[in-house]
C-alpha cells in the first residue's frame, strides 16, 4: 500500500469552503475511480488555514491509474478543479509508504 500525502496552504478562512468541495465533490469522484480517503485533516494550532489529506492506493499502478481517471472525469475537470483553484496558496505532494506494522485504512 502507498499513501499520497497532500498538504495545502489556503487563502484566509478557506478551509470551510475548501471542506465543503472536497465533502460534496473530491470524495465521491475520488471513491468511484477506487480511491480511499486514509486521513483528512486541518489545522487548529500552528500552521493555520492547512489541510492535510492521505490518500490510499494499492500500488504505484493504482496511482497512476486512478490519477488519469480523476483528473479525465468530467466532475473533476468541470466542478471540483474550478471551485478550489482560488483558495490553494501552496500545495505539497507526497508519496509515502506504509510502515509494515501498519495496517492501513478499514
């Protein structure tokens, strides 16, 4: 199992907006092309306006696979990319691997 660890920077108070895209649109096209949420996270100290998301895959494949299906779904392309592209600052992109005493998500 390989995670991909996304950390963005949002605009000022964007986090809500942003949570409500990802709630109504990312996740819902991300499950029907076989991606699992793994972790969803925001910021509460430190680092303010971040998310962090961890999405899992089977393999470098399933990656890479999954990722031409989403970023190709009309969904994607047409609703989610436009709604969030005015509130990402900065975004960092990580692929991680699973610890081997680490079971990954349900």
């Amino acid at each position: 199992m390989i995670y991909d660890m996304r950390t963005y920077d949002l605009q000022l108070g964007a986090v809500p907006q942003y949570m409500a895209a990802v709630r109504e649109l990312a996740l819902p096209i991300r499950r029907d092309h076989g991606v699992k949420l793994a972790g969803w996270y925001y910021t509460d100290v430190g680092t303010l306006n971040r998310v962090v998301h961890i999405w899992a895959y089977e393999s470098y494949d399933h990656f890479e696979n999954a990722r031409k299906a989403v970023q190709a779904d009309p969904r994607w392309v047409n609703e989610y990319v436009p709604r969030v592209r005015g509130l990402i600052v900065k975004q960092q992109d990580m692929i991680m691997q699973g610890a081997d005493f680490f079971a990954g998500p349900e």
